[in-house]
C-alpha cells in the first residue's frame, strides 16, 4: 500500500512539471544593460543639429586637431595614469595635512627668446580662517631671473573676497623694437626691469558671472641696459637711429596706482559651459612722484565679446572686440612700459611680450575653446590688430598685422599653459610671418 501511495504521488509532481521533451525552455527577460560611464567628461552628445553643418564643415579642421592630435592620445595617457593611481600618488606627495589643504609643486617657464626660470608654487587653503587661500610663487634662473610673488586671498562669501598681493620682479632679457605700428622685427633690443608692487582688491559678484573690481597699490619700477644672446642693449640700438630712446629708460618711477574693473557676462557662474554676450571696461591710473615736477598716467578700454557654445558643453567660439588707450596726466610723456602693448599671454599671442608698444591699441579675435579632458582645455585662436597714436591715430587696415595659433591650459588654480603661435608684418608690407612664439609654463602674469 505505502508503495502504491508513493507511485501515485512520484506521478503527480511528473504531470504537474512543465514538459521537458515535448515543449520549449522556459524563457527570462535580459537584464538591462547598464548606462556607459562617462570617461572623458563631455557629458551626453545630442543629436547633430542639420543647421549646423556648414559651421561644422568650416570647423573640422579644428575637431580633427581636437580628436586625433590632442584628446585622445591624452586620454590614453590619462587612462593609464588612473590605472596605476598615478594622479592620486603625485597629489599626495605634493599635497600635505589632514585634508591636503598644504601643499607644493614645482613650477618653471621655458620661452623661446627668453630666458627660462624654474621655481616652486605653495598653497594654503583655510590659512589662520575658513576661506583664506595664501599663495607663494617663486621663480629664478641664475644670475639673470627673479620673480616673487605672495597672494593672500580671503573669500568673504561666494559672492565677495579680497585680495592682498605684493610681487617683485627682476630680469635683464625684456625686448623693445621701438614705438609705433611699423616697427621692424630685426631692431630688437633689450632692457632690465626691476619692479616691485603691492596691491589691495575688493572683488564681488553681483549677478551670474558679471563682477565688479577695485584696486589700490603703489609700485616702484627701475628700467636699465640689459641683454641676453647676442641681442644688442636698447641704448646701443638707438645709437644706430633706428628709434629714439624711449621716455622712462634709465629713469624708472614710483608712485600710488589704482585700477577699476566691470564685467557684465550673462554666462552662469561655476561652468565652463554656455551662450552668452560678455562686456568688460577697465580703467588704470599710476603716477611718478620721485621725479619732479610729479606726473601721472591713465589707461582705459573695454572688451566685446560674443560666445556661443556648440554644444552645451564647453565647445564655446567666440569673437571678441577689444581696445585700450594710455593719456598722460601732466606735461611728462608716459613710460614706455606702461604705454598700450601687445604681445604676449592677453592678446595677439604670436608675438613677444611687449613686442608692439604706442597709446592705443585695437584688435579683433576668433577662438575656439573645447575640453581636451577633465582637466585640460585646447584652444585655436587667430586675431588682427596693432598699436596706433593718441586714440587711434593713424589707423589704417593696412598697418594691421596678423596672429594665430594653439594652445593648451590646464584647468586648476596654478594654470600650466602650452602656447604655440606665429605672428606678421603688417598687411601693406605682405603680412609675412616674421614671429615665432613657443611658451611652455606657468604664464607670466600669475
């Protein structure tokens, strides 16, 4: 009977199961896949857009250099880095204190015509009080370069800070072609500058990226012979007569300066993303009061730009506006080193700092910033301008001159910057490039 009872119930589990010869396998819903991450920080890509096609016609030149020349063999070296948490080891030996807050890298600058120097940047987040940033930025080549710099930065709130930076400078390779939109790139010389300033800023926010600066300090500056190569000194260039020395040189000047600065960029804070229009309006004033009778100067100008970014994501063109114009205060003539100038790491970068030198200057410009990775963004950039007279005096399209070039600039408080670009003689004269600029380092002005 018990035997009988077990058959019985062996056969019902068998027609109960699903049927295994007869019937198929029992299916399951695949899992989802999960989302991609993001590894290169671009964020999502939308659809192209058929009216961009002609821009993205025009641009690709520029996204092939984006792609195949910079982001992706630097994405390689990024990708590997993090595989063996190289970028965490360096942070951490640089980078000292419970939080890292104390720290230290070593800086340098190599730029071709120059002098280089090599030195060490400190930081100290949070020094004494909550929100105050202290920074020391020293640099030096032997016997020749000397830059200090001690930055004290206290960030009130998010929407005002002030700043406290006293700098002191010292190198004899300086370069001066003479004053004017024609001057030749075959009369280089050379002078020393000796300068020393403190400075106070007040800084605010007051809507979205638009700010507001004001600036108080006092600075005494020293200009002598100097060298470097077998470039001649400024004084023995002009013997030649092909410029007259220049108001300023073997004299120098100390006195109070001030500066006023406004911003109105309709851009949202803390991105480096989107559309917009930005003004900017500056006006500087220094003064000599170690020479009688005193005497003083003013410099003035504003920036235009208009940005548009392809894709929300940091892909910003833009074309930018700007012009600026130095008026003595006094009977004395100005200092050459404080006349209006071009060249260098703000405009027209093809050309040496202080290359183009008069009492206005006026330049228009096309650039093209996009993120190269997390940390690092290229730009492509080509402008045209010139110093002129008093106010623009003189002003001829013809005595325009042309710069373009790339660059790199890491994207952290201690900017790293890669410049390549080339510069020309003005249009009338064949706009042949006559300037080379190679620049690798942390920027002058920092």
């Amino acid at each position: 009977m018990r035997g009988l009872v077990a058959s019985l119930a062996a056969a019902a589990l068998l027609l109960a199961s699903p049927a295994r010869a007869d019937g198929p396998e029992p299916t399951h819903e695949p899992s989802p896949k999960r989302a991609v991450p993001d590894y290169d920080g671009r964020g999502p890509q939308p659809a192209p857009d058929p009216a961009l096609w002609p821009l993205r016609v025009v641009l690709s030149p520029l996204y092939f250099t984006s792609e195949f020349v910079l982001r992706r063999p630097i994405g390689a070296i990024t990708r590997e880095a993090e595989k063996h948490d190289i970028p965490e080891k360096v942070y951490d030996f640089f980078a000292f204190g419970p939080d890292h807050k104390i720290g230290f890298v070593p800086v340098g600058l190599v730029e071709f015509g120059f002098n280089p120097s090599v030195g060490i940047y400190g930081f100290w987040n949070d020094a004494f009080v909550p929100g105050n940033k202290l920074h020391i930025h020293y640099e030096v080549w032997p016997a020749d370069w000397l830059s200090g710099v001690v930055d004290d930065r206290w960030q009130i709130d998010d929407a005002h800070a002030v700043e406290l930076r006293v700098a002191g400078l010292h190198r004899p390779d300086m370069v001066f072609y003479g004053i004017g939109p024609e001057s030749a790139s075959f009369d280089v010389s050379r002078f020393s500058e000796s300068r020393f300033e403190t400075k106070l800023t007040y800084s605010q926010y007051v809507w979205r990226r638009s700010r507001f600066e004001a600036e108080a300090g006092v600075r005494k500056v020293d200009l002598s012979p100097g060298r470097y190569g077998s470039d001649p000194s400024l004084e023995v260039e002009a013997r030649t007569g092909v410029f007259p020395i220049p108001f300023g040189f073997e004299r120098g000047y100390f006195g109070p300066t001030a500066r006023l600065f406004a911003q109105l960029d309709t851009r949202r804070r803390n991105t480096d993303a989107g559309s917009g229009i930005r003004l900017q309006a500056q006006a500087d004033t220094g003064s000599d009061l170690e020479h009688a009778p005193a005497t003083g100067w003013i410099r003035w100008g504003g920036v235009a730009s208009v940005l548009v970014d392809l894709n929300d994501h940091g892909r910003v063109l833009s074309l930018t506006g700007a012009a600026s114009f130095a008026d003595p205060i006094g009977d004395q003539p100005i200092p050459f080193t404080e006349l209006a100038t071009l060249g260098g790491d703000q405009w027209l970068h093809g050309f040496f700092p202080g290359r183009l030198v008069d009492r206005s200057f006026a330049v228009a410009q096309l650039k093209y910033r996009w993120p190269v990775a997390p940390w690092l963004d290229g730009t492509i950039e080509g402008a045209t301008g010139n110093v002129f007279g008093e106010h623009l005096a003189g002003f001829d399209a013809k005595l325009l001159r042309v710069s373009a070039g790339l660059g790199l600039t890491t994207r952290s408080e201690l900017p790293i910057e890669v410049v390549v670009a080339f510069g020309t003689d003005t249009i009338d004269r064949g706009a042949t490039v006559n300037s080379l600029r190679v620049s690798l380092g942390v920027p002058r002005g920092f």
